[in-house]
C-alpha cells in the first residue's frame, strides 16, 4: 500500500480528530475543573459501576449478532465473538473515519477465531449493521416520545429553533423506514448480485477486473443473506429487541454518572438529550467517538437544564474515563490476541 495514498485518505479523520481536541480542550479550560474533581472524588468505589452499562452494551451486541449467522455456521462461540466485538468497536470509535476499518476486521476475524466462510461473515455484518440503524431509530423515537417536553421545551436553547421533539421523532421516523427498507432488500437474495452486476459496469479496467474475480464471492454472501429469509424474518424481531437495549444501555450510562454526582434528572429526560447525542454523533462521524462536539452538545442541553458547569465537567470526565478505560480493554485484546490493523485488508483481499 502507499503510505502517501493511506495518509491523504484519512487526512479528513485526522483533522477531525485535531478540532476535537481543540473544541475539547477549550471547553473544559473554561469549566469549573476544580469543583469537577471534588464531585468525582466524593463518588469513590462506587464510580466502578460506571464501567457496567458498556459492558452490558456490548454483551447485548454480542448476543443479538450470534443469532445473525447464517444457520449453516452452526452454534456461534460467543465468548471469541465477544472478543471480536470489543476489539471491531475499540477501532471503529478511536481511529479517524475507524469504522472503514473495524466494521471489514469482524468478517475477518470471525474467520480466523471461528472457522466463519468469509461470505457468512460478511452476511452476518451487512445484517448487523442494518438491524443496528434500525434499532437505532426505534430508540431515536422511544427518545423523542419519553422526553418531548424537555426537547420542546429546551428546543431554543439547544438548538436554536423550536420544535426539537418533533424533528428528533421524525429524524427517528426516517431512520427506522429507511434500514428496514434495505435490510428488506438485502435478505431478498438478489441485492448483492444486483450491485455487483452494477458495479462491473464502471469504465475502469483494473476495477472491472477486481470485481469480477470476486464474482462469485458476491453471489455467495448473496445466498447467505437469502438464507436468512429462508430461515423466517420473525426470528429477527427479538434481535431487534436485543439492539433497542443495547442503545438504551447508553441512557442508562449517563442517567447512572448523574445519579453518582447527586443531579436529579428524570429517565425520560436523560433518555431524550443522549438520543439527540447520538444523532451529532453520527453526522459528525469522522471525529473519533465524537471528541469535542458531544462535549458541546451536553454543554448545551445541560445549560437549558440549569446543571452546574462543575457537574457538567465531572459528568464529561468520567464519561470519557469510561470509554478510555473500555478502548485500553480493546487494545489489550488485539495485542494479546495479535491481531493488527491491516487484518481488515485479508478479509478484502480473499472474498472469491
């Protein structure tokens, strides 16, 4: 690979990455850091339960993502799958744009821990990460519907216009059509076969000839995607389920780091600003776990709530000591494991 040609495609991730720790470090240089550490400090032992709901996050993932492989696989060992898991999204929050890397490592690393055919593999993440924006905009409306009177309320402040709630519900609305739409389209057992033949089409040579040496691997993770239709639709909708937990698992993080600091808020209310937290989170994808803009967003919703600046740093630091502490876990794993970054090449490389 050419390292130039490796560096200029990331060059957007990294400048992301250096305006989130710009926006980072100005915000918390203007906070109370001082009355954040006594906060912190008054918690102690107890500021380990903080570590939970994440742990439970990725066990629910690991769980609904076992159910997604194609019946042909057999019994998925969860424990390595929950290694896989951890390790895929260590990447995918930390590096820039990490996602173009940690999402290709699963189908990879299912194959050399599990003994996964790299086209059920891919099957098994084309689902997830569908049945993932769907369930991420089920909870969007679950959000937008349990707290639409502190998002219409807070609208002005927060965002700078009235009406939060219903574009929060409708932003949900949108999401949850449009997943369940391409999943439909996916499980058909054509549509994979469909954007190769699509693909072959473009005038490059050297690409027509990479995609037609892969032709057939294209119309086997088609049949793996059919497979799961053949096996019954039904049986996705506890996985889905299993996934609108997984989101909540992130609600009850920050309803829990409040609760520890001694701010009062209801569930309802936490609910709705980390929904909204998780659509700038989104769109602003390319910065690594949100560094930065997450931070403005909470400054935000928390100053419409009239929490204190102290509470708020305290909130904001434990939140990303949590996910510190879970990223160093990741690492661990892939050093141990030896797991490195280019694995997710292989996988690219032997899909025929």
């Amino acid at each position: 690979m050419n390292p130039g040609k490796k560096t200029g495609r990331n060059l957007p991730g990294y400048a992301g990455l250096a305006v989130g720790f710009i926006l980072i470090g100005y915000l918390l240089s203007n906070m109370d850091l001082a009355g954040a550490f006594r906060r912190i400090d008054a918690i102690g032992f107890a500021s380990i339960l903080i570590l939970l709901p994440y742990l439970g996050l990725h066990l629910l993932e690991t769980v609904a993502w076992g159910r997604l492989f194609p019946r042909s696989v057999g019994p998925v060992d969860l424990w390595k799958l929950f290694k896989i898991q951890v390790v895929a999204e260590t990447v995918s929050m930390t590096l820039p744009a990490g996602v173009a890397v940690g999402e290709p490592l699963r189908p990879w690393l299912c194959r050399r821990f599990m003994g996964v055919p790299l086209p059920d593999g891919f099957a098994s993440i084309t689902v997830r990460k569908l049945m993932l924006g769907v369930a991420q905009g089920l909870y969007t409306i679950i959000g937008a519907v349990a707290g639409f009177s502190i998002l219409q309320s807070a609208s002005t402040k927060v965002a700078g216009f009235s009406g939060l709630g219903f574009v929060m519900f409708a932003v949900g609305l949108l999401l949850t059509i449009s997943f369940l739409a391409m999943l439909l389209m996916m499980v058909n057992g054509k549509a994979v076969g469909t954007l190769h033949r699509l693909l072959v089409k473009v005038p490059f040579r050297k690409v027509k000839a990479w995609l037609l040496e892969r032709e057939e691997g294209f119309a086997e993770t088609d049949r793996k995607l059919h497979s799961l239709r053949a096996d019954g639709l039904a049986g996705l909708v506890p996985v889905m389920v299993v996934y609108i937990c997984a989101w909540l698992m992130l609600s009850v993080e920050s309803y829990l780091i409040l609760h520890l600091l001694g701010i009062k808020l209801a569930f309802g209310q936490v609910l709705a600003f980390d929904t909204a937290m998780l659509m700038l989170r989104a769109i602003f994808f390319f910065i690594p776990s949100g560094l930065g803009v997450q931070e403005l967003g909470y400054l935000a919703f928390f100053g419409a709530l009239g929490v204190s600046q102290a509470d708020l740093a305290a909130f904001l630091l434990l939140r990303r000591a949590k996910e510190i502490l879970w990223y160093a876990i990741g690492y661990i794993v892939m050093f141990l494991e030896g797991i490195r970054l280019d694995d997710a090449q292989k996988a690219d490389g032997e899909v025929a």
